[in-house]
C-alpha cells in the first residue's frame, strides 16, 4: 500500500481489501498451501487449531456427532473473530476504501462479520462520483 500511496493510485481509484472467514485449520492450510497471492499467517493457523483444542488428539471414530459439531462450531466462530480482526486492521490502512468479504459456501457468516466488524449502518454517499 505505501507503494499505491506514493503514486497517487489511491485518490484515482477505490480499493477494496478481500476477505473471507476460515471454517476450520484444515482449509485454512489448504488456501495458505494451493491459492496463489493469498498470505494466511502461521499464528492464525495456530489459533484455529486451539479453537479446536479440546478435541484435539482423538481419532474420527472417537469423535461423537456432538463432539464434531461443537468442533465445528469452535472452529468458525474463531474464523468469524479473525475475519472481524482482519476488517478491523484493514480500515486503519490508507488508501483502502472498503472490503470485499467472501464467504464462500458460508453466506450465514457475513451478517455476524459485517455486525461484529461495526460495518453497520452503510455509509451514505453525498456527493457524485466523476466518471
């Protein structure tokens, strides 16, 4: 961004950060791993998989239908955290005017993102756009 803001870019055109919430560590090494130009720190890595710490270390068939879904549930309410860190972070930088989240399969998570992130009421736009 200190780049885009030496030449200008930012007061030419808007810019919009993309994000999306991780569901568990297992997609989030997958994206870090398989999706070029996508940067997932190690420590988010880290704290998905404590989200998940209480299941940790038993097998599959260990696992009861209630322990996979309380898992799930740890999983992606800390993926919904730190998507809202993210945006929160993401707003103090200059030259960024928005952000794109994508939740992807995962529609339900962008109401608690955008109410957590305090995106909430949308800005209103007064004056015109030249074209």
């Amino acid at each position: 961004m200190a780049k885009v803001r030496e030449l200008g870019l930012h007061e030419k055109v808007y810019l919009l950060a993309g994000v999306g919430p991780l569901k568990s560590p297992m997609m989030a090494r997958h994206m870090k791993d398989n999706v070029p130009g996508l940067r997932i720190p190690d420590q988010l890595i880290a704290r998905m998989d404590a989200a998940g710490a209480p299941w940790a270390g038993k097998s599959k068939d260990e696992l009861t239908k209630e322990d996979r879904k309380a898992r799930m549930i740890a999983w992606q309410s800390e993926g919904i955290k730190i998507c809202i860190e993210l945006i929160q972070q993401i707003r103090e930088i200059e030259g960024v005017a928005g952000v794109h989240i994508m939740a992807i399969e995962w529609e339900d998570a962008v109401k608690p993102i955008v109410e957590g992130a305090g995106l909430l009421p949308r800005p209103i736009v007064t004056e015109a756009v030249a074209a």
